[in-house]
C-alpha cells in the first residue's frame, strides 16, 4: 500500500493489522519518552488547503513521535496564493524531498489527482463531502478498545447522527464500520441525508429517541452553521431539539454505549449535555487514539524495511 | 511545584533556587552545542492568545535547548475560530499528550482556570493586566548578575516608570524584586496608577528626575499607544518630556545604575536616548537571560528524575 | 566569508568549491537518512519580510539535514508590527542566540544593513531587485550538472529572457553564470531592460527567436503581473507571442539545451509549453539542488571545525 486515499483502500483484514499495529504506537506513546527512531530522515509535509488545527496537529505529533521530520504548508502562505497551480506546487514540494504529504483539501478527489504528480505517499485527511480515512481508523480504534471488541464489530449496532449527506467522516466512518461487521444506522433530518443510499450498508432512521436504548455506540456529528444560511436547517434550536444529546437522552443510553463525536463539539447545539458528565464519553480517547493511528499510518507507508524495536 | 501562574506562587527561597539553576542553564547556553537532553520527550505546547514573537521564541528556544518536543498554537489558526470553547481546546490538544502549556492571554486569570481542564503544567506567559511571572525572573536574574547581587537585593533602589495601571510585568516585577528585599518605587501620571495601591509593596512618585541619582535600577515600561485614545495620556510627547529616558536624565544617572525594558521599545517615546550609547543598558542582556530562565522553569517544572548533567 | 550577501562577495574560486561542496551535499540527500550532525546546536533563523514559502522551505530543509535548530518568523506574526525597528528586532532575536539570519526583504541592500547590527552570519534571500546569491548558486549547479561542465562554463551560451529590469535572480545569475565564462544575453521587451547594462557582462536582445538555435541553456523568468499595471506590459498574451516558451520555440533549441525557470511559473505567460514535456526542463532539478546549494553556504558559513564525514 501506498497512499492512503480512502477506507475503499482497506479490506477488512488491513483494517484489523492496522488496529494491531496500532496498539504498538499506544505503547510507544505511553513510555516516559514516547519516541522510536523508526521514521528518521523521512519528510512529512502537511498540506492543509482548509484549516484543523487539531488533525494537522495530530499527525505532526505522531510524526514527531517516529522519529520524522515535519513541515507544514498552508494555502495562504504558499505560492497557491501567487496563481501557481496545484501540481506546481506539488512537483515543487515534492523535488525538496518528501516521503509523505498529508493532504487537506476542500475538493473530493484532491488527494488522488495529486498521486499522479509526486512518488512521495499521499495521506487523504479530509477530501471535500468524500472521505476522512483516518478518522474512521482512529474512531474503529476507539470503539475496539472501549467495547473490548478486538476480534471485529459483529452485532455492535451504531447510530450516526447528524449531517450525513455533506460529512466525509459519515461516509468514511460507514464503511469502516460495516467492513468489521457492525450494524450501522444513520440518523438525520431528510434535507441531510444524500439524494441516494444507494450502496450504502446503512438503515436510515429520522428518530432517533427510539434508537437509543438499544446503540452500543452513538456518533455525534458536527452541525455545521452554514447549513443553516442554506435552508436546510431550520434552526439550531430545532437541530437541537429533535437530534441533539440531551441528559434526558443520555439517560435512555445502556449503560455500556460509548458516545463519539470528531470535534470540534458545538455545545447547546449536537451536544447539549456536559460530554465530561457523560458515563460513555470517549470524545478525548479519540483525540489520543487519534495520534497512535496516524503513527500507525505513516510506519504502515513509509517504515518498510525499519523495525519498531530498534533501540533510539 | 507543578505551575508558574505567578509571582505569588514563589518565596524567597524559590526565587533563588531558580535563579541558580538559570546560572546552570546559562552555562550550558554557552556551550558550542547548547543542548541537552534533560526533557527529550517531553511535549510543551504554546498556546498564544495575544501575538508575541519575542516571548513565544525565547520559550521555543529555551524547549528547544532541553531537547523538548515544540508546538505553537495562536487563535487565528485554532478551532477556537470555530467557535470552540477554551476548554474544549485545552482538552483536545492535551489528549494528544502534552506535558506543559505556555499560555497567554487577555484575561487575567486564564492560566489559573485551564489548570483545572487538565494534567499538564501551565506556565503563564501573560494573562491580561494581571502577571508574567517569568519576565520577573529573567529581570532578577538580569539585576542579580548586572549588579552582582546573588545573595538578595536588599537595600537596592528600584524605580519602574510608566504605565503601571495596565502592566503586568509591573505587577510581577514589583512583587519579585520586593521579595528579593528590594526598595521599589513606581513612577507614573496619576492616570496610570492603579486606583489603590494598597498591599502593594511599593513607594509612588509622580517625579522621576528627583530620582534618578539614587537609582540602582530604572525600569522603563512599554507605552501602549492605545492609552492615549482612552485619553489616559495627553500626547505621546508630553510623557516623553516627563517620563521618557533622555540623554540628560540618563547623564544623572549613578555609573553603576542599570537601565533596563521588556520590549519591544518604543523609540523617542518612553526610549528617548540610543540603548546602545548607554553604559548601563542590559536590555538585551534581559533577552538572552530570558531563554535561561525558562530553561530553569521548564525543567523546574517537567525535569523530575532527570538529571542536567546526563551526557547528550 | 562571514556573510552570503551578493554574487559580488564570491570569485570564481569561491564559485567552484561550493559547487564541489555542494557534490557532497547532494551524496548526502541521497541516503536512506540523509542528515548529518554537522551543525547541531547551531541555530537558524529565516526573516522573512516578504512571503516565500518555496526559498524558506529550501532554508528550512538545508539546515535540518545538517541537524541545525531552524526558526521561523513573518513580518506578520512579528513585534515589527508592533512598530518597533528592524534593528531592534534583529538585536533582540540575536540576543536569543542566533547563528545565521536567512533574510529575504523588499529593500535592496537589507541584509546588509542588518549585519552591522548582529554577530550571526547574514544569507541574502532575495533583497528587493538587488540580489537572490542562492538562487544563483543553485542556476550554476544545475547547469553545471546537466551540462557535465564541471570545470566552468567556457563557451556557453545562456539567455536570460523576461522582466530583467526588476529582476534579482538576473542580477545575481548573469554574475555568476559570467564568473564561470559563460556568454551571457538578456532577452526582454526595452521597458524591462534596466535603464543602463554599463558594467553587465552581457549582450541584449530583443529577439528571442533568432537566439534559440544556438542557446546552450534557455532561463525564463517570472513575468510578474503588477508589471502591466505600471504599463511596462502591453498584455500578458503579447508577452507570450514574443518572449513565452511555445512548443514551436521548443523545437528549435538544440537537443541538449536547458530550459530552467526559478518558479512560480506563470502557465500559459512566459511557460506556454507544458514542462514536464520538454526533454531540456531542468526545472525541477533545480528545486532539488537548491536544497543541496543552501546545505553548502550554511556549512560554508557555520561549518569551521566540523567534520561532514562525522558519524551522525
């Protein structure tokens, strides 16, 4: 494997040796220095065409704890700004020596076209309404640990809540969920969910209420403001209302359920209870699985030949 | 001792510890490779609501020196843009593993409240009109070298001149020197006094040339230009007339007196002779102890169980 | 050689041992781990006034494969904004313990301005329409390189073809390629031909078509588009039917004939041809000699009394 485009790139036997070498990097991450030398030399470019402080801020660390050299671009401060085209850009960066540019990028298909123009690995962090790779790896990740399901999701039933039809996390988070085997339900008001679900391994549900009791997990999505401007909200209040986690919500929960949510939460809109009251938060696991993933990523696509036991 | 969130948080005792092990950290800033290896591993995240290049790079610097791990955080560019509260900023970074936050901010009192938010240290680099305990440190150490004065200050006339009102290093300044046994005096118009001084261990004056012959120390403050729109100071010249370090005024000064500014000066304002023509200036020295200082902090604070002396 | 401000500071000697120095510098980008401990504990910091991700990047990761500390500041996120001098900001930043400035700024003559004021050594990134030295240096690698031309360029025929006027890669590259015995013809429309060539070793043209047959090296140049707001460029389309590289001028250069261009190109302006089609662009080569270039001039300029061949 090369790159990492998409979940579609995954077969469920990757998805597994990718959450078990993801243990390792818990490992790694949790001794008094929580580096290993397994990447030296290598060069991982982030390269954010729309800004998150908090995923580029992620695979910096776990670069950083593999021993890489990082740097970061932003469109504004790079020559996109002065006209050049994107593979200029590319080719560009690329002829520094790169071994792997994270890629964000408000249109889909972003990250593939840029396979064509570098031999560096392309990581996919977020494509347009497309695919958030690994997010869905760091939220697999999460649920394997917080419902001691090592082994697969057969049986796991999960609610995705929220704007599904412009949300790369719903589309990505779906597939990886289905390939291990859970039961997946998405829940949205009519005006967010795509036009199809064609192909979708999904059931759709507009109630949520009577969903809860039986989720082992519930996936909060973020409301994005905007959608509002657009009419296909009627009001936050309402969103709220009819799809936000409430106490009283919270409460129907089994005691097991984990409750996930990829941030950044808008409070008193999605999440409307105290996420640090909630029994079955693992909202902040996933910002530290976060990190091991994307060192499991990089080594995955760049550590060939390296060996994770070296001494540093 | 897990924070520095003040002057408050350090006696006597404290203040000289740390001022010696900043003379270890100076050596080692000497060294032809000033690096060692006493906090490799460790994760120290700045964390800037308020621009400042000159403090956020004499921490980066000082991280860097102890082989501490980097990042840097300003608004702009966080989710907090996105409307995020602060806390859940704080937990998300620190889920990714951070051992230290440098935080600065507009409002007194943001570095106290984040340490409840998590485990990490929280050093405060400025929180509103309030504190920048290590600006105060880097000044003792400045004064206790420049005058050589390790055992204490006592009996040393301090006078800090300006905008006292709306300065923290003012505030901690005052409470450092004092504890150090200093005679401190505050010279300001009456519009840039506090509305008490009560509890403050200080002397006003309302007229510096009275001063300045008995000086071991003159203190400039920063003018912000902004007080002058509030209409606190009638022009930026008639401060300059009374307050604002001339030729004249630093000819009577005593030959040994130090001259001393946190930056960035305001040149002809509040700095009306060159620095660099007068034989007591330590301006600069005050910005390469800095980086010492922190070295001191950070590894008062994260170096538990490791030792300075390990070869790198 | 302290500094690295101008073509000017470098003979012909000086010339050929940072292109041989250069030699090792590329065997070094070339490992598995291409870094080298030559310049641990030294400290790099690029001041950028105006905005160059690709010259800072090259900095950047020069300094990293020599195992340099590298620090980054913007005129935007600086005190400069604050309105404090050039020279205090140099002094302070200085005063943190810095041994090389990398300055890129509008105002030609800057960089040398700015050694005055500091110890650390100066590089010229790019100062007004005065010189870009590295630039020049790494035009000379490649030509020397892909032309196998490693005892000098005698014979040589190179055009310089585009806004020559305000142009400091033309200033720099018509010393440097002259230096090393090459025949030098600057190609441009006569509102960007400097008011005067006394004392450039070059011929002029204004005929790009007649020169092409005989051009050992072709080097575009960026049109820049404010030009035509001056009325310095009749349009951007006319530019292009008289200066631009066209398939059809692309057939006419000699097999061995190198097209280089310092980038962002313009596509479709000065590059009407699509480079990665044309068999002479060394225009990627040139990105990645510019890293091995700038490895040189730092090692050149911090290097004395290390060793290359140091295991890591």
């Amino acid at each position: 494997m090369r790159h990492l485009l998409s979940i579609d790139d995954l077969d469920a036997d990757d998805l597994h040796r990718l959450l078990e070498l993801t243990d390792h990097m818990m490992e790694i991450s949790s001794r008094p220095i929580p580096k290993v030398p397994a990447l030296r030399g290598k060069n991982v470019v982030s390269l954010f065409f729309e800004d998150s402080t908090r995923t580029r801020t992620s695979f910096d660390t776990a670069a950083k704890r593999l021993s890489a050299d990082t740097m970061n671009f932003s469109v504004s401060s790079s020559s996109v700004s002065k006209g050049e085209s994107l593979r200029d850009t590319i080719e560009t960066i690329a002829a520094m020596g790169v071994d792997a540019f994270v890629v964000r990028h408000r249109s889909s298909g972003a990250p593939q076209m840029i396979t064509r123009w570098t031999n560096a690995s392309i990581i996919n962090a977020g494509d347009g309404w497309h695919q958030h790779p690994t997010q869905a790896l760091l939220d697999c990740y999460t649920i394997r640990t917080g419902l001691n399901r090592r082994d697969g999701f057969d049986g796991l039933r999960i609610a995705i809540v929220g704007d599904i039809k412009h949300s790369r996390v719903a589309r990505s988070d779906v597939q990886a969920f289905a390939a291990l085997g859970a039961h997946v339900t998405v829940v949205a008001p009519p005006t967010l969910l795509p036009p199809s679900l064609d192909g979708w391994p999904v059931e759709v549900s507009h109630d949520l209420d009577s969903l809860l009791p039986d989720l082992d997990v519930l996936y909060l999505l973020r409301v994005q403001r905007e959608r509002m401007e657009e009419a296909l909200l009627p009001s936050l209040h309402e969103y709220s209302l009819l799809y936000g986690l409430t106490d009283a919500r919270a409460a129907r929960l089994a005691p097991h359920a984990l409750v996930m949510h990829p941030g950044p939460m808008n409070r008193g809109v999605e999440m409307v209870a105290d996420p640090g009251e909630l029994s079955g938060s693992v909202i902040l696991n996933q910002v530290t699985n976060g990190v091991a993933v994307r060192m499991a990523v990089l080594f995955w696509l760049l550590g060939s030949g390296t060996d994770l036991t070296e001494a540093p």
